[in-house]
C-alpha cells in the first residue's frame, strides 16, 4: 500500500504506536517548553469504559428499597457493600478503590450522563467523546479543543497520548495527539507492525514538507521516538513495590506512568476498556461484571501507586456513555438505561463524598419509567476538571452548547 499523507494524518492527529515504555532515567523530552502544563505538573487522564457500565451495582444505592425489588438476583447485598456515607457503597470487587476514597483522593459523581435520550452505544459514545451531545457534525474531540484553548509557544510532541493503535475519538482535531499500543509491536498510524521503510518514509515525507511547522513536528516526533526506541522498556520498574495485572487496560495505564514519569511534557492521556455491555449473566458479587470491575479498579489503583508523589498533580476521571436499566432482564443482566456514574480521581480532589443529586428509584422518579434519571451533565464534571487541571478559560469552545459556568461545578477540585 502506497504510502501517504493521509495515512498518516488519520483523526487529524500524528499516530505513533508502540513505543510507549520509557524508563525513568530518560527525564525529559528533547521537545519540552516551559509554556505547557508540565511546567505546573498538572496533567488529566480519561478513561473510557465502553459498552455502558451498570452504575447500579457499581456504586450501589442500598438504601434504596426499589433496588432490591428491581434486582432480586443481581443486586449486591448491603452485607456486601463497602459502606461511603450510609446510602451507596462500592461493589466488593471495587476494594482496590476504597482506600483512595477513605484517603479523600477518590470522589464519585452518581446521576451523572449526557442529555441525550439515544440508547445506541455508536452515537452515545460519539456524542459523549465529541463533547456535543445531539450533534453529528463536530469534526474534532472535547479533549482536543481544551488542548486548543491553551495557548502554548511550542507543544510537546507527547503532550496528548491515545493508549490504543488509533487516536481516540476524544483526543482527535488540530492539536497532534500520539497513539500506542505495545512496545513490542512499534509501527506508525495504527496498521500494524511496520518496516523501518515505512517510518523511513513518513520522517521523509514531513522532513521535507514545504510547510515549515509539519516539517518540524514530524522531525520533533521521530526525534523522540529514536529516544525511545533506544531505550530498554524491559527494565521499567514501577515504584513503590506495585504489581500491574497482566491485563490490556492495566498495561495501558502502566505505560501512562512510564510515561508520566519520564517527563516528556505529557498533558492529558486517554484509555478505555470495553466488554461493560452486560445484557446477559451479569451476575452480583461474583460474575462477569465482577471480574471486569476487578480488573479496572486495581489497574487505576496501581497506577495511582506507581505514580508516588507525581500522583497529587494527576487528575483522573472515568466515564462510559450511558448507564443501564434499573430492572434487571429475564437473562440475569441489565439493558441500555440512561444514567451513570463518575469516578474522579487526583491530589486535588476534593475526596471522599459522594457528589450530584440523587433522583430517587421509585417507579415515578425513574427515566422513562425504567432507568436512572441524569441529574448531572457529565460536560460539568469535565468543564470543572479541564478548567482546573488544564487551565482552559474558554469552555463555550470547547463544550459548545453547553452554556457551562463555575457556579455550576461541584467543586470537587
């Protein structure tokens, strides 16, 4: 296959694959200016749950009586929810998050969702990621236009990362955003491992271009990823005795850290992890909802850990596109349902509480008389975190629509 510009430009976005573990001794980043976050050292980190996590029994409201009525076999029992405040309690595979809430690092928004009525994963997701629910036309994402509003002498070339071989709907637009997979399967724009004739070609095709800034961005990016690549990600050590799962969604933020922490001017990153789509056998304190829920919080534990002291810079939040039904189904699972939760994670969060307004499970407080009613605009919670993290002023562009104003945040940081 020929190769071309446009191969490489996918998403609006340079994709650069697989080079993603740098051990800590590589301590900047041959691109780094003052003018970024990193100078502050504040940095945001999305992840991305998708196929609709069930909220329901993920931070379960067990004082509500309708939840029990709802979910006779799935629902988890009050002796086996780990107690927040005396109304919600974290599913028991979520243990690994607990302490970070105790700690006042951890906050959870519940209610929380997009006003959009769509119950189709495609156009949820889509919506959610472009930041314009309703709206099919927007071109670029919600992460990408806050890195837009910031007005920056020189960007990094790492100053957007996209674990995964394509950049990410949220990270997509003008601001060149770096998408990874595995170190052992280095190639350029998320095709699978390529020749070195391929990334010959790419740093020839922009080392050349007549336009002064690609050319320069191409060459910054390869000058990296030299960096990288002549380094021994083998011998990357996470701190503080932490053990990653061998899991994907655990090596992706285990490469966030590497990354993190070798200083090259990284600013947000995204990750996701799918298979939350639990119509059938979803099962209560054990079960396939249990297992996936296992997985993401001692990954996210994990990364907290390994990042040390860095980790009070760090904010993280997590999201999915929409939440499930309060009624479980006749397969012993959930179905498509409207709202959700939020985890908010950082140094400078405001920990320790349970945030948003709670609608109620009664019959006539649900959404269409079967789900969880959105008190919430997830745009909020982002608005509030890109805000405070990112420093981004101007959230009519990067939220359109949206009409977000400070007096509306949570402050949870």
């Amino acid at each position: 296959m020929p190769i071309t510009r446009r191969c490489f430009m996918k998403g609006s976005a340079l994709a650069l694959v697989g080079t993603s573990a740098v051990p800590q001794f590589l301590v900047r980043s041959v691109m780094a200016e003052t003018a970024t976050a990193q100078e502050n050292g504040k940095k945001l980190v999305v992840i991305f749950q998708r196929g609709a996590a069930d909220g329901l029994n993920i931070v379960v409201p067990y004082a509500e009586p309708n939840y029990y009525a709802l979910r006779p076999t799935i629902a988890i029992p009050k002796n086996q929810v780990i107690n927040l405040d005396g109304d919600f309690g974290l599913h028991p595979a979520l243990a690994a998050l607990a302490p970070l809430y105790r700690q006042g690092h951890l906050a959870v928004v519940h209610a929380v969702g997009s006003p959009s009525s769509t119950r189709s994963h495609f156009d949820a997701q889509d919506y959610m990621e472009a930041g314009t629910p309703g709206l099919k036309s927007t071109q670029d994402g919600w992460l990408n236009r806050a890195l837009q509003e910031q007005k920056l002498a020189k960007p990094t070339a790492f100053r957007a990362v996209s674990m995964g071989a394509d950049v990410a709907r949220t990270l997509q637009g003008r601001v060149p955003a770096v998408a990874m997979t595995n170190v052992r399967d280095f190639n350029v724009g998320g095709r699978g491992p390529a020749p070195s004739a391929a990334s010959n070609a790419f740093q020839a095709m922009y080392g050349s271009s007549a336009d002064h800034a690609l050319s320069s961005e191409g060459n910054e990016t390869f000058e990296a990823m030299r960096m990288l690549k002549s380094t021994d990600p083998a011998h990357y050590v996470p701190a503080n005795g932490v053990v990653y799962p061998n899991t994907p969604f655990s090596n992706s933020m285990k490469q966030v850290a590497q990354l993190m922490k070798a200083n090259l001017g990284v600013e947000a990153a995204f990750a996701d992890i799918g298979d939350w789509d639990t119509h059938v056998n979803q099962g209560s304190t054990n079960g396939r909802l249990s297992n996936r829920l296992k997985e993401f919080s001692e990954a996210i534990a994990a990364f907290w850990h390994d990042m040390g002291q860095e980790a009070e810079h760090i904010t993280l939040v997590t999201m999915s596109e929409f939440g499930r039904t309060v009624k479980e189904n006749g397969t012993g699972g959930t179905d498509h349902g409207h709202g959700n939760v939020m985890f908010v994670l950082g140094g400078a969060v405001r920990g320790g509480k349970v945030y948003g307004s709670w609608p109620g499970l009664a019959t006539e407080q649900l959404n269409q008389g079967r789900d969880l009613a959105v008190t919430t605009d997830y745009r909020q919670v982002l608005g509030e975190l890109t805000q405070r993290t990112l420093g981004t002023l101007d959230l009519d562009k990067v939220f359109p629509g949206a009409a977000l104003s400070p007096g509306q945040f949570l402050r949870m940081v």
